[in-house]
C-alpha cells in the first residue's frame, strides 16, 4: 500500500506484528455553535504488545480518540473521516452487533475510579461476571465466579470482598476492579482513560506498576490516555502528544523524553516537578487552546509557541521525520 | 443484618410520632368549644350509661389523669361507643379497616408498577409521539380533580354503559346467597372495586410515571452506563438491568413523600363510591358528629400512613445497597 | 467528571454572580420560549379574568348573584341559555357568575395558603440549615412528623370539633400543614449555599449571622421557594375543593369544590352535565396551569433540564 510518509512511520513493531492502526482519524462533535473538531487526522499504530501513550491536556481530543476506537461516541458525536484499522479489519464500517461482539472481548476500557463507572446497585462480582457472560455464552455462572476470582487475585484484590458492592471499596481497590473486570475477556487491546487521576499518589504508583506487570506478563496492547506525561512515560513503549486535536509529535518514550523536539512537548515536560534533577522555573504555558469548531488555518500551537513563525500561521506544517520512530508536527524543531 | 436494625429504628419512629399525634388529638379536643362530655357521650343514652361512660372515659377528671386514661383505653384499644351506629367504635374500624387496605394498597402497587414500566418506556422514546402522549396523558390524569373524576367515571362506566356497579363494595345478592362459593364472592367485590380503583390509578400513575421518565433520562447518563455500553452490552439489557434498576429509586422515594396526599384521595374516593372503608366512615362520622368514631377513624388513618411510610422505606432500603451497607 | 457533576457545579456559580435583575430576564425569555410555560401562563391568565369579570354579573342584575341569586322565572336546574349561558342549579341560581366566583375564591385560597406555606417553609428551612445542630435536627423531626399527617382529614376532625370553618381557617390550618415539603428543600440549599466562597467571605469582612441570612443566602434561595410555592398552590386549591365538596367547606363562600357538592348531593350528577362539568374542569386546569408555570419554573432554575445542545 502507498501511502504518504508522514503519516506511516512505524513500520512492523518489534513483536508480532501490528494490532492497530489508526489513520487519518477525524471525529468531532455536533454542538449548538456548529461542528467541533475534536480529532482532526490522527494516525498512529500500535504493535501487539506495546503499549502508546496519549498525551495531552483536557479538550486536545484524547479520550476522544479512545471513545472512537470502541465506537461509544455520544448522541452528538461523528466520525467524519479516517479509518480504524484492528487487525486488519476497520472497525469504522462495523456494524453496531459486530462492535458489540468486539467490546470487552477485543478491545476493553479501563474509566477513572473517580467515575461512576461501576453501578452502585450491583456487587461488584456480578458486574464481572457480566462481563464474562456477555462474551461466553457458554459457561455457566459459577464458572463465570470462578473466574471472577482468579482475577481478584491476579489484580491483588482480596478475594472475601468480591461479593461487596462498589461504594464499600477504597478508591484504589475500585480501580483494581475496573481494571480485573477489563482483563475478564482477554482482550488484545485496552484503553485506559486517566486511570491514575484522582487517586493519591501512593495508591497511583502501585496501580501503575502493577499495571505494567499486567501488560507485559499478558502481553496485552495498551493505550494509555493521561494529562500527566509522567505517568505515562513509566508505562509506556511509544508516546503521542496531543494538541487541539492533532497529533504533534509521537516517538518512542525515550525519543520524546530525551529529545522532545515540538515546543508543546517542552513545555509539558517542563510544567511538571520532578524531584531530581536540577532545580527549575515550573514554566506554565500561556494561552489558551485554539477554538475547534473554527480551528486555525495553520500551526494549531502558534499563538502559544515561542518560537513561532510567519509561516506556522498560514500553513499546517507537514510531518518531521526525525528517525524511523519519531516524527514531530513541525517545521522548525530541527534541535 | 443492618435491615432489621433500620426496620425497628423506623418502627420506633413510627410509635413516637403517634404518640405525638395521640396527644394533639386529645388536646385538640378539649380545647374545643363546647363540652368534652357533650361530645364522647351519646345524647340518646340512657343517664346512668352515661355516667359510666363518663367515669371510664375519666372525662370530669383533671386533665393529666383524663391524659392517662385517654392512653390506657387507646392501649386496650376501647375508643367509645359510636353514636350513630350505637356499637362500640372499635367493632366499626376493625371491620372497615380491611376494605380501606384492599383499595389502597392494590391502587398504590398498580400505579407505581404501570407508572415504572410506562415511564422506562417514556424515556426511550424520548420525543416520539408514544412519550409525548404519555407525557401528556400523565400531566392531564395527575392534575384532574379527584371527586369529580370520580363523578364522571361513575356517570359514564356505570349509569351510562352500565357497566360496574355505580357504589358500594358488594352486591347484597351475592353475598347473601348461600350457594355463592369464594370465587364469585372475590369476583363480586373485584367488579365493585374496578371504577374506585380505576380512579385511584388514573390520579397516581402519571406521577410516578414522570418521575420515572425522568429519572431515567438522568440516569442514562451516568457513568456507569457507559461502562455496560462498554461491556458490550445490548441496549435492552443495558436499560433493564442496569438503569432502570437505579432509575426506580426515587421512584419509590416519591411514593413514599405522597402517601399522606394519597390518602386523602382514598378517603375522597370511598366517599364518592360509598366504598365501606375508614376514609368514608371518618367523613360520615364528621358529618354525623359522631365523634368518638371520628376520633378512632382518624387515628387508625394516621396509622396506616405511618405504617406504610416504613414499608416504603424498608423497601427503599432493601433496593439501594448504599442504605444496608 | 461525568457530565451531572459540572451541571451542579454551573448551577451554583450562575446563582452567585448574576445582578437579580438580569436573572429575571434571562429567566423570563427561557419561560416565555417553553411550551409549557406559555400554556401555563395563558391559562392563568385566562383564570384571572374569570376572577376579575366575577364581579360584573351580579352587577348586570341582582338574579346572577352567586349565592343568593334568585332568578324569578326559574327555579330549578336548566339547561344553558340565552339568559343563563351555563344554566342555572338547583336553585335558579347561575352557574355561570358561581363560576367566575370560584375562579375568584380559588386564587384567594391558593395563594394565601401557598404563600404561608411557603414563608414558613422557607424560614424554617433556612433556620435548620443555617444554624444547624440540635436546632436542625429538632426542626427536621417536626417536619417528618406534619408531613405524614394528610391534611385534608385533619382539617375533617378539626371542622368536627369547631364547627364549619370559615374559609380563612380552612386558609390557615392548609398553609400551617404543608411547609415539611417546602422547607426540606430550602434547608438542603441553604447548606450547600452556606458553603460557597461568596458567604465566607462575606463572614470573614465581618458580616453578621442575620445580615449573612437576608443579604446572601435568602435572594438565592428566594426562586427555589418561588418555584414551591407554585406546587403549594395547587394543593391548597385541590384540599379547599375537596373539603368544599364533602361538605365542610364556608357555606357562606362559593367555590368549585362548594358547586360540585351540589350537583352531587341534589342528585343531578347525571341529569345535568352543564352543571357537572363546568366546576370540575376548571379545577383541574387551574391545577394544570399551575402546574406547567411551575415546570417551566424549574427549567428556569435548573439549567439541566434545558435541552442540551453542548458536547460533553
């Protein structure tokens, strides 16, 4: 297949070949102001067994882009353009029974604990094994349960309270169990949307290590979906940030983070703490996000960018390609 | 389990508040004009019953010691001999109180249950001509004013088609009738019963219909249904067990908050159907003066809404684990 | 955060910043563009000229009086007419200006009786959720214990012991029964009000307890009663009916409930359907009416329930 360059980079990933691959990807949403171009052409791939992470702040489209994978836009939501292909087969031109048949099994979702993401009036047992009983008609309830607790244990939840419901668990235990009710059908991919937010930092920390355990004993792929491009730099094989709806640079974590080149990736990896290292200037980034009903015509980050340009202002910059792996959507982030 | 200890907290409440209203009722009636004598004792009483009835009743005593009576005889469960019909008022309740309890509690179950089940429906349709005309439908029954819903209800089903009997809960035949086995016995009152019941159904299951409608709306929107969407789950499934489930809490919360507002319909509607429950015998007895059987009327009313306000409750707790838990 | 959360968060925020002045306006266009406020409206509206007009029949001619009209042709139920354009009661009298005296009593009743309600309700609601502790919860289980008695039946027992009532006491026990409603409400947002930085900052400048009260919680907390007090009066006019219509209501005051409980006790239920139909219909659609206003109300208030055009 041709296809431009800049929009290809990840050429076979280095274990078992490509699982997704997300191109020219445009969803938006239908608002009373006219059509918001929440993801504006994002592509990417994901090789089995790597995880992505997706990075950005709130409204650049990310979680968006994890909505779309699984076909759960809202009412208002459309995907205007782009294909999604999952092994092979793009889940755009799916019908509604085929992605039903898809979610969970495939491709799961791992939501915020802050969320009400489990029914309060449900144990938390029987929300798992729904789960597992939608997708495997055949087994019977109790093997349903049986299987339940073996991933109790696999996420290191304490058995005895699997018939508890959801407000009786702690805020990192909830998402232990979102996370054990993700695994339930082994799925090849999931998606996790900010995870870690809201939890304290403790909690965050061990949910993020056993998280990359999970990952790479299973083997499963994962896109992670943060704001906090520290967490996801822990976790992650490849990142992607996000800006108002594009893609401004993807590499791998040590490309982006050791020679992060697009001016928005700078500032995020400066915006935030760290305890060692030399001590810096928290840098806040000024501006503010560039509408998305009427975006720009060119560079999206130009009126927040220091080093911006005539030319940023009148035109899209084209893809950099600055290795096989990392590319970066700009024209003057040379070094 | 928490269960029974929230059921006897409530159960205790309900004994406080009873209290309360025992004793409001007895002020309430010595603190009325006229004499307090006049009014527990029948005029046409011989004068020597009525000096017994006096002393039982401890009605020239002090007002702490008549307080103290007042309470033993409500314990021993003695309210008085009833005027009009010349019994003692407790034989008159007993009897009354099942017919009041049939009619209302069927009306309140059906309505809620049609009202949930519409409701979900309702709120699926969002917008289409099935949910506007159930809006519309619920708004109009639930704003109409009972007595003369009843009015009309009877003039056409009854005097015009001819259809149900136009009052009371029995026919006399019937009942009468030696050979009348249980079945047509049940089949009898059930006929009677239609047109009280159909009222108090119209009047009460648009309520819990818009509630549930809405309920469901907001209720769609939680997370948690994005997760079952999520799962994988089919639309139906997802509605059924997931939000309806939620959706009905407030649902039995709003019948809970209206059940004293229901019983002042039940007690409109026996009157217009001349249906022999306490709500008609605590209008007549009013009219009648009679009011050692209003007394008892009234506060066996107040009862059975303090009752079913625990009942709703308990129900309310079983179905919302935040509550047990 | 799911969506529910930043409505309940925009809720407050608009209370807090808004001159009360633009909140009507924007309030009022919101109402008028609402199919329900609009009909609600217009039928009161149409409530309140039968009021107002109830004056002119009797001023015509002494025999449209409502309850002493004696016409001298006709003594019993007629049909409608020229001369009596709803007919006449069982009395000659005429149902017509019975009407429009009804429209007349029924506002009275609502509105005096909702508006007791809801000042009580609203001030003990803000008491209990201002002041809180003992004071809160005593109030609180007094509003448990008025709100399971069903008031209809108590005013019963009260006629019994004091007779028939005038239409003011039937005016005052509805308005003293049914504040638990009102006042649970006003509690639960004088709480989350008491709260907002506005009030703690108004308390650390050295605002007073009262002053803090009238000045900053109350104007909040005003629409909510507003809003209450369109349900109250729908439930005063239906009890005052109710009683009117068993027969304890001011035999000296003419109210729908009162022309119902002539139809009904003379026997001409089904003989005259132009005397049966008038009264019940125009409690109903006062009830309605009330009851639309009301909605829209709180479609007013309740930026939630507008029709949402945003994304999330």
């Amino acid at each position: 297949m041709s296809r431009p360059a800049e929009s290809r980079k990840d050429t076979v990933k280095e274990e078992g070949g490509v699982l997704l691959e997300v191109d020219g990807l445009q969803v938006g949403y239908r608002t009373g102001r006219g059509f918001m171009r929440a993801v504006d052409g994002v592509s990417f791939s994901l090789g089995k067994g790597r995880s992505l992470g997706l990075v950005g702040e709130s409204g650049c489209g990310k979680t968006t882009v994890g909505m779309a994978l699984l076909r759960l836009l809202p009412p208002n939501g459309e995907v205007r353009g782009g294909r999604i292909l999952f092994e092979g087969e793009d889940l755009l031109r799916k019908g509604e029974e085929e992605m039903r048949r898809i979610r969970w099994n495939r491709i799961a979702m791992i939501f915020q604990a802050a969320m009400n993401a489990l029914n309060p009036v449900q144990r938390v047992q029987d929300q798992i094994a729904e789960a597992i009983l939608t997708h495997r008609v055949s087994l019977s309830r109790k093997e349903a349960f049986d299987q339940v607790e073996g991933l109790f244990r696999l996420v290191n939840l304490p058995v005895e309270r699997m018939r508890d419901y959801p407000h009786q668990y702690s805020g990192g235990m909830k998402q232990r169990a979102i996370i054990a009710m993700a695994l339930a059908c082994s799925p090849e991919l999931i998606i996790a949307d900010e995870p870690t937010t809201a939890l304290d930092v403790i909690v965050q920390h061990q949910i993020l290590e056993e998280t990359r355990n999970l990952q790479e004993e299973l083997g499963i792929s994962i896109i992670f979906i943060s704001h906090d491009i520290s967490i996801v730099a822990d976790v992650c094989h490849e990142i992607g940030v996000m800006y108002a709806g594009k893609l401004v640079e993807y590499g791998s974590r040590e490309e982006v983070f050791g020679d992060p080149r697009h001016f928005y990736t700078r500032a995020l990896l400066a915006s935030f703490p760290t305890l060692t290292g030399e001590k810096r200037d928290l840098v806040p980034i000024p501006g503010e996000t560039p509408s998305l009903i009427n975006p720009p015509q060119g560079c999206r980050f130009c009126d927040r960018c220091p080093e911006a340009g005539n030319r940023c202002r009148l035109q899209v910059p084209d893809w950099l390609i600055l290795s096989p792996t990392h590319r970066v959507l700009c024209d003057r982030c040379q070094g | 389990m928490d269960l029974w200890k929230f059921i006897v907290r409530r159960l205790i409440q309900v004994v406080v508040i009873f209290f309360v209203i025992l004793t409001a009722l007895f002020l309430l009636f010595r603190l009325a004009p006229g004499d307090p004598v006049e009014r527990m004792v029948d005029p046409t009483m011989t004068p020597e019953d009525a000096q017994r009835l006096v002393k039982v009743l401890g009605l020239h005593e002090p007002l702490h010691t008549q307080y103290g009576v007042y309470l033993k005889n409500f314990v021993q469960g003695r309210f008085g001999t009833s005027f009009h019909y010349g019994q003692p008022v407790e034989d008159i309740i007993w009897e009354k109180l099942p017919n009041t309890i049939l009619l209302f509690t069927t009306a309140i179950i059906l309505s809620a249950l049609t009202g949930i089940a519409l409701g979900k429906i309702a709120s699926w349709r969002k917008g289409s001509r099935v949910d506007t005309w159930l809006t519309i439908g619920s708004l109009a029954t639930h704003t109409v004013f009972l007595p003369w819903l009843a009015l009309i209800l009877i003039w056409i089903f009854a005097y015009r088609l001819g259809w149900f009997p136009i009052t009371g809960m029995i026919s006399e035949e019937v009942w009468l009738d030696p050979d009348a086995g249980i079945w047509v016995k049940t089949l009898d009152v059930a006929h009677h019963m239609v047109l009280p019941l159909g009222t108090l159904f119209l009047i009460h299951f648009g309520s819990t219909l818009l509630v549930m409608r809405s309920s469901m709306l907001e209720t769609l929107k939680e997370d948690y249904i994005l997760t079952a969407r999520a799962k994988g789950l089919t639309e139906k499934a997802i509605r059924n067990r997931h939000a309806a489930k939620n959706a009905a809490l407030p649902v039995v919360t709003g019948v809970g908050l209206s059940l004293a507002f229901s019983i002042n319909g039940g007690a409109l509607t026996e009157t217009v159907f001349t249906w022999p429950g306490i709500g008609r015998e605590l209008v007549f007895a009013v009219s009648q003066s009679d009011y050692p059987l209003a007394q008892a009327a009234f506060l066996l009313i107040a009862l059975v809404v303090l009752v079913s306000n625990v009942i709703v409750d308990v129900l309310y707790a079983y179905l919302d684990p935040r509550i047990r838990y | 955060m799911g969506r529910n959360a930043i409505d309940r968060t925009e809720v407050e925020y608009r209370i807090s910043r808004l001159h009360w002045l633009d909140h009507f306006r924007e309030g009022w266009s919101i109402f008028i563009k609402n199919p329900l406020g609009k009909i609600g409206l217009g039928l009161l509206v149409l409530f309140g000229l039968m009021a107002a007009c109830s004056y002119i029949p009797p001023l015509l001619d002494p025999m449209y009086r409502p309850m002493v009209g004696v016409d001298p042709e006709i003594a019993s139920s007629v049909g409608p007419s020229l001369r009596h354009w709803l007919g006449t009661d069982f009395m000659g009298r005429d149902i017509l200006s019975q009407l429009l005296a009804g429209a007349r009593v029924a506002f009275m009743v609502g509105v005096s009786a909702a508006f007791m309600t809801v000042v009580l309700g609203t001030a003990i609601g803000m008491s209990a959720g201002y002041m809180g502790k003992s004071l809160d919860t005593l109030l609180m289980r007094l509003a448990d214990m008025v709100m399971v008695m069903p008031t209809l039946l108590f005013v019963l027992m009260v006629s019994a012991l004091f007779g028939q009532l005038d239409i003011w006491v039937i005016v005052l026990i509805i308005g003293l029964f049914r504040w638990p409603g009102v006042s649970r409400v006003i509690r639960a947002q004088t709480l989350s009000l008491k709260q907002r930085p506005f009030v703690e900052a108004a308390r650390v400048a050295g605002a007073g307890h009262l002053r803090i009260i009238f000045r900053h919680i109350m104007p909040n907390v005003l629409p909510l009663a507003f809003l209450y007090m369109t349900f109250r009066v729908t439930s005063a006019i239906t009890i005052e009916a109710a009683l009117a219509f068993l027969g304890f209501g001011d035999p000296g005051t003419v109210s729908w409930g009162m022309m119902l409980q002539w139809v009904w006790r003379t026997g001409h239920m089904f003989k005259a359907p132009y005397w049966l139909l008038p009264p019940g219909i125009c409690i109903s659609l006062i009830t309605l009416s009330f009851y639309m206003v009301g909605r829209a109300m709180d479609e007013v208030l309740d930026p939630r329930l507008r029709k949402e055009e945003e994304a999330s």
